[in-house]
C-alpha cells in the first residue's frame, strides 16, 4: 500500500455454511478515484462491502482505509450506505440526521448541507414513513455524506430511484470526487451507469475478483467475456 491508496483489501473472504460469499478479494482503490465495483445481483458485493466497514467479519483477509487496519479507527472520514437504508420512520429526515451528527460528533450545520444537496430541503420536517423509496434513498444519501468523508462506499445507490433520481445521484458523486477530492467506491450492476461514472472497475461474479480494468469502450466485452468465464 502506498500514500495515494484509500482502501486496500488484502485476500478478504466470507462464508455462510457451506456457501462462500466473498473468495480471496484483494483490490486497491486509489485516493481521488471513482471505482466501481460491477457484478450481477447476488456476486457477493454487498458481503464484501460489509467486511470492509466491520459490519460483519471476515472469515480471513483484512481492510486498510487510507493505510489504517484498526477497525474502528479506519471509519473515521469514511460516509457510507449499504443496501436499502433503515430509518426510524416515526421521526423525520432532519430529525434522523441529527442523530447521525451526535452519534459522529458532526457539527449539526452538516445536517442542512447534506439535505440540501440531496434535494430534501422541502421534505426534511416530513416524517420517513411518508417516503417513497426514491427518497429514502436521496436520505441515505445524505446521511452518507455528512461531514464530507474523505471516502464514499455506496452500495446501490440509485435502487429506486426515477431517471431524475439517477441523474442527480450521478452528478452528486461526480461534484464530490471533482470539487472536494472524495474517492468513490460505488457497487453496481447497471454497466452502462458505471461507465459514466468511473475511472475503473473490478468485477466480481460468486464471490471472485474476475477482472480489475479501466474503463474503456471494451468494459462491456471485458465484463461479459469475465462473468462468461465465471460460469463455466
């Protein structure tokens, strides 16, 4: 690992039983890059994603973020949503994001910033249980961004969300890695999203790293010749 890394994982793996998650991943994401992390439903991103953040352990392997292992110590400067965000539905945006900045020790003016950039200004008082799914997923998001992390774990991020929705999710990430030097490490299974948002991939099929490329006008090609290869 080197100064410019933001996060390494080193032969990382998981299983349930008999059924192995996550194999030996190893990858590097370098600091001030969008790199996506590209696989059909069910590849075992969202694992990896896990271990890496210390929601689940790991079998074997380990995490360095911004060459830190200690897993509470690596989470300092790192915003992140994993799957569909949970919410306390009876409380309203604002309210569940100033539960978010005294958990982080934030200072509570990051709760308006985030709302407005996301787009929840107008609905922040309104209670959670009254959100679509889109929404939910705009307050993930700024709950993700709280404080302006040095490194951005998205997992899904534009699930539900309407063309508008996508759009914006896209430009926000893009704002962040280009105007506050944010690296982005963003799971998808949508190709061509990746593709307008990323500097490079690696792609994971059951659980292995099958390939790890820049993006290019052969990323499709590379990602159907590696998942192909998966398979047999």
């Amino acid at each position: 690992m080197v100064a410019s890394d933001a996060l390494v994982t080193n032969q990382l793996s998981r299983r349930f039983g008999r059924r192995v998650a996550v194999r030996n991943l190893s990858l590097c994401v370098r600091s001030g890059e969008i790199y996506g992390f590209l696989g059909p439903n069910g590849a075992g991103k969202t694992t990896a994603i896990r271990c890496m953040l210390g929601l689940i352990r790991s079998d074997s392997g380990h995490t360095k973020i911004f060459g830190e292992s200690d897993p509470i110590k690596r989470l300092e400067g790192v915003g992140a949503m994993v799957e569909s965000p949970a919410f306390h539905g009876f409380l309203s945006a604002r309210e569940n994001l100033m539960h978010a900045v005294r958990y982080a020790d934030l200072r509570a003016e990051t709760v308006d910033e985030a709302l407005q950039t996301v787009g929840l200004t107008d609905r922040s008082e309104h209670k959670v249980a009254t959100y679509s799914m889109g929404m939910r997923q705009r307050l993930g998001l700024a709950r993700a961004i709280l404080g302006r992390p040095r490194l951005l774990i998205l997992d899904e991020p534009t699930n539900g969300m309407d063309p508008r929705g996508v759009a914006d999710v896209r430009a926000l990430i893009l704002e962040f890695a280009r105007e506050h030097g944010t690296t982005v490490f963003i799971s998808s299974h949508h190709l061509a999203e990746v593709e307008r948002l990323c500097n490079r991939v690696g792609i994971l099929d059951r659980g292995h790293l099958v390939a790890e490329c820049a993006v290019d006008a052969r990323l499709e090609e590379t990602y159907l010749a590696a998942t192909e290869a998966s398979d047999s």
